[in-house]
C-alpha cells in the first residue's frame, strides 16, 4: 500500500509539472508566469544610456518609465503595477545580449519592451523566442521585426524603414525632380532597408555611402558624396551621426538638401550635438508619426507634459521624451486587452488583435500575420531650430504599393490619460 501510494503521489506531481508549462516560460496563468504576480509586471529593456546612440535615445526609457510611474499612482493595471527595468547596453550587440540575458534569466522579466537597435536586437531574437519570452514594441524600424511566423512573439513600433524610405523619396521625387539624388545609411539592416525603400521610388541613386558607429569620422564619406556633386543627400542615421555628417558636410563646403529619417532627426538632440552650428538644421527635411513636442495645443502633448513634470524630474521636452511616453500607452493598452489573468501567450495575441488607438498620426497595424508597427509617417521641416509638420500624412507598405494619403484624425487621449480596460 505504501508503494502505491508513493508511484501514486510521484504520478501526481509529474502530470502536475507538465501542465505547469514552466520548460517554456509561457505560463498557462498569471499564477506561473515569469515576471507576473498579484501586484506586479516586471518588464525590461535594453537602451544606449552611454555609447554613439546616447544623444537622444537616453531619454526614450527614462520616459516610459514615467509614464507607467503615472499608471501606478492612478491605481496600476487590474491591481498591477508595472516595474521597468533599463539596462544599457551601449549599443553594442555583445552587450544587448549579456544583458538581456541577465534581463530574462535573472531577473525573469514579463516581457521585454521596446529594446532599442537595429544591430543590437536583432542578435537576441532567437535567444527570446527560444525562451519564449514576449518582444514588444522593439524600437527600430527594421523588417526583421515583421515575421510573425518565424518570430510570432516579436513586434516592431516604428514605421518600417522600407515604408519610411519610400515616403521620403516620393517627397524628393515631387519636389526636387531632376537634381541628383544620393544616399547615406548605416551599415546595417537600418541603412540597406532604408534605401530600399528609396530606390523603390527613385530608382538607383547617384552615389551611395555607408558608415558604422565605432567609428565617428564621416570625412571620407562627405567628402566622396561632394565630388559626386549629390543636390540632395538622403540620410538614414542615428542623431550623433546626422548631426556629424551635416556638420562635417559643412566643414568641406557641401550643403545639400538633406532629408533625414525620422529616428535621426530629433532637432533638440541635433541642436545640442551641433552647438554653434545648429543653424545648419533650418530646412532639413524628415518625417515623424506622432505628436510633435512642441506643439502644446496638442491634448497628447499636454498629457505627456503632465507626466514629464510629475514623474520624470521635468526633463526637456523633445521628440524622444513623446517616443518614450508613446510606447508605454500602447503596452498598457496592451495589458488591459489582455485581462488579469496576464501570460505571455496572452499579450501575444492580445496585440496581435489589434484595435489600438493613441497618438499615432497613422494607425498600428498588427494582426496574425503583420507584426510591424506604425504604416505610415507625415513630412516635417526644421523652421526656427523646430519641427512643422507640412502636407498630410502617408500610408503605404514595404513592397510595391503605392504612398497613399491617409486622412483620418488620432485619437483624442482618456480623461485621465490612461486607456480603459
């Protein structure tokens, strides 16, 4: 009897351990879900705090942060509050991956959210979806986000950048028709998927540069986009290195027309890298997809202005600070859709439903089979050191379809700033 009972106990815990689902980390309920308990969501994330991507992004995380500082003053998600752990990484791919290891296997994160880079995320997608572990709203705008069934967990934010390029050449291509049209990217899959965009629209461009962020001298580059007598120069590039590569133009008597994408372009952080030669950002063209930070009339701006005051010690308001803020309104969002009982699986198919609203000029786009993020973006110009919005806002995809109008309005922001469940 004793025996028997003793293979009966034994059978007992293993079916019970099978069911748990903890090989896989999904968890079948909030109950054995890593990161969830009956009071917290412990999320992490992986940013350039020091390092050539510093200027600017520095700022995203601190500002997600605030915001879901804001959350839990106002009661948390289903009586969760969120914890958000930021670790730099420097923006070297060898460090993302030491620390988001330690992110997942350590600290045993919920999710991760909104980890930063194109090169530095993209060596962790595999080691994620082997731990299965939720990869939200990476903010970049690279393709490789966008695979849902190699991927299934993974979900990009920004517009991609074959969409963004293709926006920006339509621009080129109308308003500056006949001068000759060139390129510098970063040698990644930020650079190669941005010029594919460009070249989609524009054809082969004249001349073609790349450079890499170990290395801050752009000299040769600028100088070789002068001798090719470029009018226009199209630059797919993080701050340090557009404000490097304008300045550097400068220095050499080159002075094109440069448009810029939209996660190079933030004229706070340009200013503040160029010093006395901001003025060489006055008619720089670029392209944004949410609410501009210095347009206070805006409800979504006074919102996150709110919140910068009270929960993050008043930093300056810029273009970073509205991203920051953006993306933690779109993961609470995601929260409240997928109800208390919060897994891993149930986030994933929560955005994977879709249905947001928020600040977005254009909607997200995710369902089953498209995990990118924002479709489309509208064109601003530097006037007076600020981004103006001009024109209306752009829709298209990565492929061959054509850059649309989109005419719709965002969304107004809740009463209390903080979506309904």
């Amino acid at each position: 009897m004793k025996r028997t009972a003793t293979v009966l106990v034994a059978a007992v815990l293993l079916a019970a351990a099978g069911c748990s689902n903890s090989g896989n980390g999904s968890g079948t309920s909030s109950a054995d879900t890593p990161g969830v308990t009956d009071t917290e969501i412990v999320v992490g994330t992986h940013m350039p705090l020091t390092g050539p991507a510093a200027a600017g992004y520095s700022k995203i995380a601190p500002a997600t942060k605030a915001y879901f500082d804001y959350v839990n003053a106002n009661g948390g998600i289903h009586g969760r509050k969120i914890t958000y752990k930021i670790m730099d990484d420097g923006y070297n791919p060898a460090n993302t991956q030491q620390v988001v290891r330690q992110l997942v296997l350590q600290d045993k994160v919920f999710a991760i959210l909104n980890g930063l880079g194109t090169p530095t995320h993209s060596g962790v997608l595999d080691f994620l979806k082997t731990n299965r572990v939720p990869d939200l709203f990476v903010a970049s705008g690279s393709r490789s986000w966008n695979q849902p069934d190699k991927y299934p967990g993974t979900f990009g934010f920004n517009p991609d950048y074959t969409v963004e390029g293709k926006i920006l050449a339509t621009h080129v291509k109308e308003k500056f028709a006949g001068k000759k049209v060139c390129f510098l990217g970063q040698d990644d899959d930020f650079g190669r998927d941005s010029l594919a965009g460009i070249e989609k629209v524009l054809g082969p461009v004249a001349a073609k540069q790349t450079y890499v962020t170990s290395n801050p001298n752009v000299g040769p580059q600028m100088g070789a986009l002068k001798a090719a007598a470029c009018e226009v120069v199209m630059l797919a590039t993080v701050p340090g290195f557009t404000a490097l590569s304008i300045g550097t133009g400068a220095k050499i008597g080159f002075k094109p027309q440069y448009v810029v994408s939209n996660v190079g372009s933030d004229p706070t952080t340009l200013a503040k890298t160029l010093g006395p030669a901001a003025g060489l950002l006055e008619g720089v063209v670029a392209a944004n997809y949410l609410p501009l930070a210095n347009d206070s009339a805006n409800p979504w701006i006074q919102l996150y202005t709110k919140v910068n005051s009270q929960y993050n010690n008043n930093a300056e308001m810029d273009n970073n600070v509205v991203y920051g803020m953006s993306v933690a309104y779109l993961f609470v969002q995601a929260l409240q859709s997928a109800g208390k009982d919060l897994t891993r699986d149930g986030i994933i198919a929560a955005v994977q439903k879709g249905g947001f609203t928020g600040p977005g000029l254009v909607p997200v786009r995710y369902s089953a089979t498209d995990h990118s993020g924002y479709g489309g973006e509208q064109l601003t110009t530097i006037e007076g050191g600020q981004a103006k919005y001009f024109g209306k806002a752009f829709r298209t995809d990565d492929k061959d379809a054509a850059v649309e109008v989109y005419e719709s309005s965002p969304a107004a922001p809740p009463a209390n700033g903080i979506p309904a469940a």
